[in-house]
C-alpha cells in the first residue's frame, strides 16, 4: 500500500514538473537568431571548460545559421569514438564552387592533371587543441567561428573574399575531455589561482596525449594514430597554402608566434622564411597595441619532419606554431611567479587574436601565397633538392617491411616504382654508412626525386640532416631506411623503374600444396606481420615451434626464428589446422611454406630439440603513476592496434596486491619505480621471476635494477679521462654557454648501429646489425657471466643525428640490449625503447622476440 501511495506521489509530481523540464530543453541548433557563445552555452567564454560535445554543438550551431557560406565534414572519430569534424569557410560565390577550388589546388601542386586557374583563394587550415590539455584553443575557436559567420563582420567579410578557412576545432577531443572533464570536477566553485590548489595539479596520465597517449603534434609524419591517419587523408586531399597550429605552453610564460628559432631544416625555401617574418609582422601589430607580451626565435624550431608546422611546411605550407602561456596547469585562473594573475579568457583572447591576425595576413597576401605554392611544386617536380636523385629499397629485403614502408609512402601521396633491370651505380648505402658501387636489383623499390612531394621525400629519406644548430627541440635523425631496418641506397642518379608492382608472392603450402594436409607448414620470421601472424595462431589454439638453429629442408634455407607448424601436436583440431595457418598468413601477408616431410637436408629436422615449443603467454602490462605515459601508450597500442595480442593492464597503486602468478611476462615501461617497486615489492617480482616469470624492462625500468641486488646490470664507471686531462681554467665557463654546454652530454634522437648476437632469441630474425634510435646514453657495462649481452654498441656505431661529444664517449663499449637468467625465469633488458612513438618500425620485432621468443 506505501509503495502504491508513493509511486501515484510521484506521478503527480512529474506530471506537475513537465511543463518546466520541457522548458528547460536546449533550443534546436537552428532556432532563433545566430548566438554568440555566450548566449549559447549559458556562460561566458573563460569561465569554465567546454566538453567537446558542448563545442561540436556550437559549431553545428554556427553552420546552420550560415547557409551557403559554411560547410560541417565529419572526417573520422577517436579511439574513444568522439567524432572529429572540420568546418569550411567561404564567400557563398567560392562556397558553390568549393570542389573546383580543392581541385585546381591540386593540379597547382602537380597532384592531379588538367588545366590551371591561378586566380583562385588561398586555403588556410587552423588546427586547434592537438595537446588535450592545452584546451584554450578549443574555447577560443568557438569565437573565431562566431566572427566568420557574423554578417556584421564587414572587415572578416572582406577577408573571406580571398580564402577558404579550414577550422579544425579540436584534433585530440579524447585528451581534451579527459582534462575538461577533471578540471570541472575538480575546480572550486570560484576558481583558485593558488598553484598549489588540486585544480591546478593535473593527475596521472593528463590529458595531453590522445586515447593511447601518444602526443598527436608529434605524429603528422608518421601518422601511426588513428585521429592522425583520418585527418591526413583531408589534409592531403586540399594541401592548404598556410597552415597555423595553436599550442599552449608552461604557465609563467607569455606568448609566442614565428619568426621560429634557428635551426630552420635547410629545405624550407626563402618564401617560406620570409612569410615567417610576414605573419609575425601582423601578430605583432596586435598584440603591441594591446600592450600583451610575446617572444619570437626562440625555443621553437622548424627542423624535425614531424610537427604540425614543420609536416606542412614540406608539403608546400606555410606552417606555423602559436603558443600561450598556461597549459594544463594553467585551469581558469594561476597566479603566476611574478604575481600577476593568468585567467583563461586572456588566453582565449590571444589565441583569438592570432587567428584573426593569421586570416587577415593570408588574405591580403593571398595572391603571393598561390603563386609561391606553385612554384614550390613545380620546382619539386623539375629541379629537386639536394644531391640525391633517387632512393631504392632492396626488394630482397623483407618483403612484411618492404610492404609496410610502400604503405606509408601511399599515404604521404609519395609515388615509387620498380627497377627495370640490374644495374651497378654509385651511391650512398645505408647499412655501411659509405659511400659505394651498389648494386640495383629488378624490382627493387624506387622512389624519384623528380615528383611533387620530393622535398618530402628528400627530408624523410636524407641519411643525415644539416643541422645549423645543435640546440634543437626534439629528434635530429628519422630517416625511413633506418627507422623501417630495410636496405636501401641513396643515388646521385636517376634510376629507370616501372609503375607496375612485381606479382604479389603466393602463399606457398596453399593452393600450390601437393596435397591438403601437408607434413607442417614453415614461416619465415623476419617483422611486425610474422609476430602478428603468430600472435593469431596462438590465440587460436594452434601450437606452434621456432627453430632456434638453421637448416633446409626441400630445396629452400631457413633461418634462426622460423616457425615450424607441425600437424603432431595440432591433432584436436582436424582439418581446421590447414584453414586456420592459411587464413592467418593470407589477412596478415605472411608467406607459408608447405612442407611434406619433417627430414632436414642440413641442420635440426623439425623434431629435433633445436624446434622448441612456443607458450601463449599471459601478459601484463604495468601503468599509473611513476610510469611515462607516453611509454606506456607505445606498448598498450603494440599489444592492442598493432599486433592484435591481449594484454592486462596492471596499476601501479594496487601493483604490490597482484598475484603474479597468474602472468607469465610482465613489462615495465620507462618511468621512475623508485616508490612504486619498494624492497618488499621487488623481492616478490624476483621470486617470481626465479618461479618462470618473464621481466621484460624498458629504459628507466631498466636503469632503477641497474646495480641492485641479483640483477646483474650495472652502470658503467665515471669518464675520468676528461678530467686527467683538463687544465686549470676548466672551471671557468661562461654563463651564457650553460645550455649549449650541457647539449655536450645528450644524444638527440640519432641512429646509431647497435651490433647484434642473432644466435641469441632476442634477436632472432635481424642481421648482425640493428638500427637503434638513441634518445638517451646507455651508459651500462657489459653483462658479466650468466647474462647475454644481445645488442652492444662498439667503436664507430654513429650512424645519423646528433650526439655530443661526451656522449660519444659514452655511447662506446657501452650495453643495450640483453637477458639474464634467474632461476628458472629471465630479465629482458631493454635500454632503448624499440617501439618508440610507434614508427620506429625496425625495433617491433625486436620487441616481439621479448614476449614470444625468450626464455621458450
């Protein structure tokens, strides 16, 4: 009877509440007159973070009240399925005729055939939020698009005249969510500017990086993430004239626009210098009439390929970067060190300005802009740079990685081909670092200097960038054939190809197999394709061996590392055997060999103990605070978008609670495990490592067991040569060389040839040699008895980049990579990070013999 009386209560209630809470409905985006934001949302722009969903609904706002001269693209979603969208800005009469606009673009550049109309707009993109928590922009681009939909705004009218605007309001809405979402949740109801309050302390892992946390302006060239590779595609489909990014930085900092710092990557033209100093003219004009505080040439460089000023900027762009002082720190009020206060709407107030100041400059240069982009094709095509005419990638190499690196260059809009004959010609080989007779196979890969995108082309494949200054913001080295571990060879020479690929090589053991149920089937391990295609094997119940010795069988050679499927052992599943092997090579491009007997010509034959079997192994994974995020975003994104392999991911907050018996590897990225590993910790992980556990450590993970107890790393002694021999004024240094004294003790991101022992698993499926890329000094001994000292760095090992002089001296007689016994378990260490930002795609196997090979 109560609950009759209560729920009849309720009833009434809601039937007396629905008028109200039918009132309170948003209004339909095309309701009523165009809205400011402020009208809008309810509140005024810096007053609080806007969730993403809340500004695409102010976007669609805009659009739908400006018919004819607005267009909404939805170009894609993230990992955590926020949608990504771009508006299109023009005049109604540029609007209608868009597609031919985006069209002639492209034949100005020489990307697609038919006659060119030079009178045409200038197209400017304007990427906002790319670092999530870096969220200004993403409130300021909701009043950028009110002023491009204003009618009223005759000066932005007039403007418009001569571009289309390409808004990108927020590039990385999962990281942008994760810190507005904690920020508002975590703010007091009046913002407190103390920089000690939790408002102003951001949690583990932040939300600067995407769903994986990869940081996204660090992805444009290598686009490994799925936003990166979606937005690509557009980007490549309009090339616009100018392209400006906008950034936030550290809080007690004001603001930056270009001119950028030295060093400048040797490739930019002198348009594209001088438009530097054109567009920091306009900026500048501003920001003194509103008496705000910038800096320019400083910190913020265009050298490195892979950012979102420098990846336009090589394909014919004007590519800048804007920063504002706050970050995510920053929140919606800091008192800063010098005890002014930082609020959210100036910095929304800048990076509206800059915006504007970035149409406007586009706009009354507009036909300079076209005319230069032209010219900066053109000259592409019929008078590369530098002394290389053309790049080949041995097709003898692996053809997983050979395929991979043709992948990429499809997406970049790079076209190759295919040698025509065998040739011998002088040029640059990448495995010995010299300059030699090389020889040219038919169908190698070629890849022409003589096309549009042959600066990039030249700025990705160059063995070694000029760099005109050592003091650089990030990576000096990233050339392709390093970076995918593939022979290759720079030539001075043009090199005849053909545009017609080599037939696709048949899955041998198929259709080709002398009968249906073959003895075992054999596959060859040498990249990504054949972990993955492993990893798919084992998850479905197939057992699978590796060969741990040469040896030939039926006319063909197999080396250390190749799978041996055998139908003994397989017998549960029947039939099924052959249709899982051959369905699993065919979706991953993995060749099969059929084999109809288990006799070896030379070497083991398939029963021999040589052929040991493989485990699936349960993996762990380790994240929280005291982990680099980043670090671990590369692993948690190998297991889950790259191999396809289960992974569980572990806490370090409740870490010391698992039992790790239930895992048999566990990996530690790189990070400081000095509270999250205590005495008692790490004693159970060593016991659990005697019981058959697997430790896989990377980098930092790696350098805190360096010295403790029954790891048998260790650092190597202090430099005392330097010392010796110093005079007596060494001490006496200037003040203003501090920086450029320290660079002396860093490896910027250079490839260096680490020398492989390939009898050992770990290294399983390379050469003698792998190409590491060194962003830190491994600065250990060799491992003494009861390790394997795997991948060593000897004299003479530089390969590219920048490393300063007292990092050389260390990066000499200095370990890498290796394993150690303990008890019936082992310790993988690994002190570079071979899936670092996931391009470095000649370290994945590496990575892969880690989990599957070791310790089998």
């Amino acid at each position: 009877m109560l609950y009759s009386r209560l729920r009849a209560a309720c009833l009434l209630l809601l039937l007396l509440w629905a008028p109200r809470l039918f009132a309170q409905t948003p209004a339909t985006t095309t309701d009523g007159p165009l809205l400011t934001p402020a009208q809008f949302l309810g509140y005024k722009l810096g007053t609080q973070f806007t969730p993403h969903a809340e500004v695409l609904r102010y976007v669609e706002h805009i659009v739908q009240h400006t018919p004819g001269q607005m267009k909404l693209e939805r170009y894609g979603k993230t990992y955590e399925n926020r949608p990504l969208e771009l508006v299109y800005v023009a005049t109604a009469d540029n609007m209608k005729q868009l597609d031919n606009i985006r069209h002639n673009n492209l034949r100005l550049a020489g990307l697609e055939k038919g006659a060119v109309q030079r009178q045409q707009p200038a197209v400017v993109w304007l990427s906002y939020n790319v670092h999530g928590n870096e969220a200004v922009s993403s409130e300021a681009v909701m009043e950028v698009l009110y002023d491009l939909a204003n009618p009223q705004n005759q000066q932005m009218q007039q403007w418009l005249q001569n571009l289309v605007v390409i808004i990108d309001p927020c590039v990385n809405p999962d990281g942008r969510d994760r810190y507005a979402m904690w920020y508002n949740r975590v703010r007091n109801q009046k913002a407190n500017a103390s920089p000690y309050s939790w408002e102003h302390r951001e949690p583990w892992p932040g939300g600067r990086y995407n769903h994986y946390y990869f940081d996204l302006n660090r992805d444009w060239a290598w686009q490994t993430q799925q936003e990166s590779r979606q937005r690509i595609v557009v980007y490549n489909q309009w090339l616009p004239q100018v392209h400006a990014d906008f950034h936030e930085m550290g809080p007690n900092n004001p603001y930056y626009f270009s001119p950028a710092a030295k060093p400048f990557h040797a490739d930019l033209t002198e348009w594209q210098r001088k438009f530097q100093n054109i567009i920091g003219d306009y900026n500048r004009q501003v920001f003194d009439k509103n008496n705000w505080l910038y800096f320019t040439r400083e910190t913020y460089d265009l050298f490195a390929p892979f950012y979102g000023d420098t990846w336009p900027s090589f394909n014919g762009a004007i590519g800048m970067t804007y920063e504002q002082g706050g970050g995510g720190p920053a929140g919606i009020s800091y008192t800063k060190t010098d005890g002014d206060t930082l609020t959210l709407a100036q910095r929304i107030a800048h990076h509206h300005a800059t915006s504007l100041a970035t149409i406007q400059a586009a706009s009354d240069r507009h036909t300079d802009l076209i005319r230069e982009f032209q010219t900066f094709y053109t000259n592409a095509a019929t008078k590369p740079k530098g002394e290389y005419k053309s790049f080949v990638l041995a097709g003898s190499g692996d053809p997983g990685q050979v395929r991979a690196l043709t992948q990429y260059l499809d997406r970049q809009q790079i076209s190759y081909g295919y040698a025509n004959k065998r040739s011998k010609l002088k040029g640059f080989d990448y495995t010995t670092g010299k300059t030699d007779n090389v020889q040219v196979e038919a169908n190698d890969v070629v890849i022409s200097m003589y096309q549009p995108k042959s600066t990039l082309v030249k700025v990705l494949f160059e063995p070694k960038s000029t760099l005109e200054d050592s003091l650089t913001y990030d990576l000096t080295s990233w050339s392709l054939p390093y970076a995918f571990g593939l022979k290759a060879y720079a030539l001075k020479n043009q090199v005849a190809a053909s545009a017609t690929r080599p037939a696709p090589a048949t899955v041998k053991g198929s259709a080709a197999a002398p009968n249906d149920k073959p003895y075992a089937y054999l596959a060859r391990w040498n990249s990504l394709s054949d972990v993955q295609f492993l990893g798919r094997l084992l998850q479905q119940g197939v057992k699978a061996r590796v060969a741990e010795e040469p040896f030939e069988t039926e006319g063909q050679k197999y080396q250390r590392g190749t799978l041996v499927i055998t139908r003994t052992g397989n017998e549960g599943l029947g039939d099924k055997l052959d249709q899982l092997v051959r369905a699993q090579a065919d979706s991953v491009g993995v060749t099969v060999q059929a084999v109809q007997s288990g006799f070896s010509t030379t070497g083991g034959d398939l029963g021999s103990r040589s052929v040991r079997p493989l485990r699936q192994p349960n993996v762990a994974l380790l994240a929280g605070p005291g982990v680099d995020a980043t670090a671990f975003g590369e692993v948690w994104h190998f297991f889950e978008q790259q191999l396809g392999y289960p992974v569980t991911v572990l806490g370090t907050d409740y870490f010391s609670t698992v039992p790790l018996a239930k895992f048999d590897v566990l990996i530690l990225p790189d990070g400081n495990y000095t509270e999250i590993m205590p005495e008692r910790t790490l004693e159970n992980v060593k016991d659990w490592v005697r019981a058959g556990g697997k430790l896989i450590a990377l980098e930092g993970a790696s350098r805190f067991l360096a010295g403790k107890k029954d790891f048998l790393l260790k650092a190597k002694p202090a430099d005392t040569t330097a010392t010796k021999k110093a005079g007596p004024y060494t001490a006496l240094r200037r003040y203003a060389d501090s920086e450029r004294e320290q660079i002396g003790e860093r490896v910027q991101g250079s490839v260096y040839r680490v020398q492989l022992d390939n009898t050992h698993p770990l290294a399983f499926g390379y050469g003698s040699t792998y190409y590491a890329l060194l962003r830190d000094t491994p600065n250990y001994r060799f491992l003494p008895k009861g390790g394997w000292n795997v991948g060593v760095l000897k004299k003479d090992s530089y390969a590219a980049g920048f490393a300063g002089r007292k990092a050389q001296r260390v990066l000499t007689d200095s370990f890498v990579i290796g394993t150690q016994d303990l008890g019936r378990g082992q310790v993988v260490y690994l002190a570079d990070n071979p899936l670092f930002r996931a391009f470095w795609q000649g370290g994945k196997l590496l990575f892969g013999n880690a989990i599957f090979m070791v310790g089998q």
